[in-house]
C-alpha cells in the first residue's frame, strides 16, 4: 500500500487513514446530458463500496437500473424523462457521500485470566 505524507492510502478503493483509522468514500459522478441504459450502468459501476457500507444508499441506482431493463430498450436509446428525472435526482445526491467517514476501532482490553 502507499501511504502518503497524510498517512492517507486507499486500500480496495477506498480513502482510508492509516493514523486516525476511518475509512472514506470518494465518489465522482458527472451527470451526462443524454443518458442512455450503457451510460448509466457504467456510471453507476464506478461507485466502489466492496464492504456493503453504502448499499442502503446505493439501491436507489439499482431499482433505477432494474426499471431501465423491464423496459427492455437498447444500450443506446435515450432513458425515458421519468427515469431521467430520477436519475437526475440521485446523481445530484452522491456527492454527500465524500462527507462520509466510517470510524473503525480495533481495541484490545485488559486481558482476561481464569
């Protein structure tokens, strides 16, 4: 792992500080002017959460997904307003996740003797 002067590093993708020990999201989410079934599932790819920490926000874009292919349209046909008002909407909300740190803490007690 590298580990900056911030004692910064990113293990599976995440911003973690190695000193202080929370983990961080960094999410980075363009809104694109014609959104088509290939851009959002490609869009909604990028957001990296191996833990499951972000799932509970993250089943927006995929309940979004799952309408996108009851719908059954092409990867490359424009998403229908309804959806893009949604998608609009979602997008606009991610960048709150950057406020996110999720505190971890390893402690060990006084050991125990029988």
């Amino acid at each position: 792992m590298d580990i900056d002067k911030n004692f910064n590093t990113k293990p599976l993708g995440l911003h973690w500080n190695c000193k202080l020990d929370p983990f961080k999201y960094s999410v980075n989410v363009l809104p694109e002017l014609r959104v088509t079934k290939r851009i959002f599932l490609s869009t909604i790819s990028q957001i990296f959460d191996p833990l499951g920490l972000m799932d509970p926000i993250l089943i927006k874009s995929k309940i979004i997904m799952q309408r996108l292919w009851s719908l059954k349209s092409n990867w490359d046909e424009s998403i229908p307003s309804e959806l893009h008002t949604a998608w609009v909407q979602y997008i606009q909300e991610l960048p709150k996740l950057n406020m996110i740190q999720v505190q971890r803490q390893i402690t060990c007690g006084s050991p125990i003797s029988f």
